[in-house]
C-alpha cells in the first residue's frame, strides 16, 4: 500500500513539472548546446553550423560561477557567538576541501538549460562528510506546492537511476527484489549512443562499464547497464503516537539504545515525525521507510531558479528563448555558404544529347584557375555556366543581428558585473553583488544569496549533527570545544 500511495504520488509530482510552460525544450536546448543538429541537410548541401548557443551558455555560466562565496554565521544571542564563528570556520574548510564550488556551478549549469537546478546536501558515508549532489531540474518535483519554494511543498519527490549493482549495496535486504525492478540503459545520455547500437555490437567507450559487461552473462553483454530509478520522497506525516507507550523511531538495538544520530523515541501523544518523513522506493520495491536522517527538519534539497515566475514552478531561462535564433542562425550560414559554393563552383548546363560525364569534368574544373575545356564529343548542343547572382546583404544583417540577440537575452553584457564585483573584499562579496551592476545582475545575485542562505543554515545543523568534538578539535583546534559539545541529547 506505501509503495502504491508513493507512485501514486510520484506521477502527480511529475505532472505539477511536466505541465510546466518550458519544459518540453529543456531537451532541446540541452542538444543545442551540445552542438546537435536539428535541420535536415540534404546531400551535397552545406552542414556548417556555429554553436552560438552553446558559446552564451558556456560565457553566461562562468560569469554566474565567477564568485567566491562568503558565508558568516551570525547570532544575535551573545552565548552562541562562539559557535557562530567556529561554523563559519568549519564551512570555509568544507567547501574547499570537498569541491562544493564544483558542486554548486553544476547546479547553476542545471539551471541554465533548465531554469532549475537542485542542490541535495546529505552525509555520504564513502567519504565521511556532508556532500552536495547536483540535479537536473526535472529530476526533483514538488508535491502539492504552496508557492514556488522548496520549504513550502507537503512533499519532495526525487529520483536518480542507479546502477543496480549500487543499489544492492546499499539496501542488502532487498537486494533480490531490486533485480526484479532493474532495467538496461545506455550508460550516456548522449541521444546517439542508443541501445540498439550497443546491441549491434557497438563497443563501451568507458573500460570501466566494459569489463563490467564482460563479467555479465552472455546473453547480456553489450545490451547496455542494469539500473534502477530510486525515489526519495521526503514529506510531512502529521501522525502522532497514539499509543500508551513510547515508540522507537530509526535504529535501535536489542538494549534500546541508538544506533543512528537521527533515531529517537516518541512518547505518547507526540509526533512521529517532527523532523518530516523519509521513504526510499522503486517502482514496486519498498527499500526504507522511517524519519528523515537529518535533524535541520527541512527538505534537504536547495532550488536555484535563473527567474523564478509565480505561476510555473520551473520558472524561465534565457537560454530557451535562444533556440529559435539558433537555427536562423544555421540556415542563414548555410545558404550563404552554398551561395559561396555556386560562386567557386558555378553550375553547368547542358543541352539534351550533352555527356554526363563531360559536364562532371568541366564543373571539376571550374574550381581550378584558368582551367578550360574544349567540347571534343561533336556535340551541337551548347554548354552553358550560369551567372551566380551575389547574396543579399539583408543575410548577413540577419545574421548579425540573431547573434547580438542571443547575447543580450542571455545577459552575458549584464553579468560582466558579478565578475567585477567579485575583486571587492570577500567579506562583503553578496552585499556588494547587489549593487553591482544592471538591475538584472542585482536580481541573479539575490537569487544566489536565498540558495546559499538555505545551504548555509542545512550545513549549520548538519555539521552539528555529525562532526563529533574530536574531528571538530582537529578541523579548528582546542577553541572551538564548548560545554553544550558534550550535551546528552543535543
């Protein structure tokens, strides 16, 4: 029933993104950038192309990621600002050591071509420290949203296709029912490499996936990777316990003592949930089911929107109003470099009883200065080279003008105020962001300064939550230990 009710609420979380004004050119404008055509070029015409999208994008997102961010703990309660200074200390240490930067300019990158882009902030047990996963906008949806932020859905449904392989390992228990979900995938999003492909033989490019192929059965070599789609759906359960005795909540062993930070006991009466609810699935497959693991009580996943609009919950990107200049751009090059073509190569036009073959070697000549050809075939029909008419001037005005257009929608000439501004002091880097430059520019970073805010205070509460006195002692010496480290139940 909780796997059902979960789906069921996965598909309307869907809905609430796909029925969104934009969405269907996400994947569009994710091949424009990478530089895919989407004109048809008839044989012998010109394929010139210049990605002109994919310039903007690349310009746009490093002048958006061009800014080293400063975060300071503050607190107006004297008693904590010890703490708040040793937070600001341990965030420093974190975001260099862990590559966050890189962390959070692909969540920028997401946003770009999506218009959204998720940061997910978790403890990740491989590396033994809070990480930062970044995710396409498509692929966290809101259920039942209040307005257009995160902190104000009843849900947040996520989902990220594993490798099987990984999914077993982490949920053991289930691992044999996790086979059964599992389904082959290329292993690239890149539209050409299909899986009929690969199962025509067509080699893995990574060494890695290949000796995993190889290790496969053989009726299944070379058919791409087994993955399964997990969901993480946190949201908020108001149940209470309405029992006369207390609950145990998370891990606990046979002595009934903890066996996690985040298990807890409710007495009764009281919420189970206080800090939301958190259940992992696949499609027909229950892998968890308990309290969220973090004690901040927030959906631990930050949204950053490039314009964020009160009626759509993606928001909008400059980068979707670019495709269309983007093929008049393509068409308009091609033309004039047929046109280019005709002038080096005119066509050549023969009478009725006129050889093929003779025609073919007086066109191949006509590249070739001062190349002539004398009709030896005692034809009597003339051969006649057509007078190419010069290009339009109104071609490369059209020209120029697409390529002007994409850069100014983008913003690119705006955003050169973000670089500039962030040569200031780095202590007072977001202040001064807001009165760098054109009111666009103003209005990113204040975009910027709301995602980190909510990154800032989840990694307050989640460095709170596992980075024991001893490894706080050896990030930041002696100074930082203070008498509420050592709170039974902080």
């Amino acid at each position: 029933n909780l796997v059902g009710f979960c789906n069921e609420i996965s598909k309307q979380a869907e809905l609430t993104v796909s029925s969104c004004e934009g969405h269907s050119r996400i994947q569009k404008t994710w091949q424009a950038i990478m530089g895919a055509d989407v004109i048809p070029v008839p044989k012998e015409s010109s394929s010139t192309r210049i990605n002109e999208v994919g310039r903007v994008y690349e310009i746009g997102w490093a002048h958006l990621t061009d800014v080293k961010p400063t975060v300071a703990f503050r607190t107006h309660n004297a008693e904590f600002e010890g703490h708040a200074s040793d937070y600001t200390k341990l965030w420093q240490i974190w975001y260099y050591n862990r590559a966050i930067d890189q962390k959070y300019s692909s969540t920028v990158a997401y946003a770009l071509a999506c218009a959204s882009g998720y940061a997910h902030q978790v403890w990740n047990k491989r590396v033994n420290d809070i990480d930062v996963a970044a995710y396409d906008g498509r692929d966290w949806r809101p259920v039942a949203p209040f307005d257009t932020t995160v902190q104000s859905c009843w849900g947040m449904d996520g989902v990220r296709a594993v490798p099987l392989t990984w999914a077993q390992a982490m949920f053991p228990h289930k691992a044999e029912e996790l086979r059964r979900d599992a389904i082959t995938e290329s292993p690239s999003r890149v539209p050409e490499v299909s899986n009929e492909a690969m199962a025509g033989g067509r080699p893995i490019a990574s060494p890695f996936w290949s000796q995993h192929a190889e290790s496969r059965a053989v009726e299944k070599r070379g058919k791409g990777i087994e993955v399964v789609y997990l969901h993480w759906l946190y949201y908020n359960d108001p149940s209470r316990n309405d029992s006369s005795s207390a609950k145990y909540m998370g891990d606990f062993d046979e002595a009934g003592e903890a066996l996690t930070n985040y298990s807890y006991i409710v007495e009764p009466n009281q919420p189970l949930y206080p800090r939301k609810r958190l259940t992992v699935y696949t499609k027909s497959v229950l892998c968890y089911d308990g309290p969220s693991h973090n004690w901040h009580g927030m959906f631990p996943v930050s949204k950053y929107t490039m314009t964020p609009l009160p009626n759509t919950w993606l928001g909008h990107t400059p980068m979707w109003d670019t495709l269309s200049p983007q093929e008049t751009i393509t068409r308009v090059l091609r033309v004039m470099d047929n046109q280019l073509r005709k002038l080096q190569r005119p066509p050549v036009r023969g009478g009725r009883s006129s050889d093929e073959e003779e025609l073919r070697k007086l066109s191949e000549m006509l590249i070739n200065p001062g190349a002539f050809f004398r009709d030896t075939g005692g034809s009597s029909d003339p051969i006649k080279i057509e007078q190419v008419q010069p290009l339009d001037q109104m071609a490369m005005v059209l020209l120029e003008f697409c390529i002007r257009k994409i850069a100014d929608r983008v913003g690119i000439e705006d955003m050169s105020g973000i670089a500039k501004a962030a040569q200031l002091p780095s202590d007072a880097t977001i202040d001064k962001l807001l009165f760098a430059s054109s009111p666009t520019t103003r209005w990113r970073s204040r975009m910027f300064e709301l995602f980190y805010r909510e990154q800032g205070r989840m990694f307050l509460f989640n460095a709170a939550q596992h980075y024991p006195v001893r490894r706080k002692f050896k990030m930041i010496g002696r100074a930082s230990m203070k008498p509420t480290d050592y709170d039974y139940n902080p």
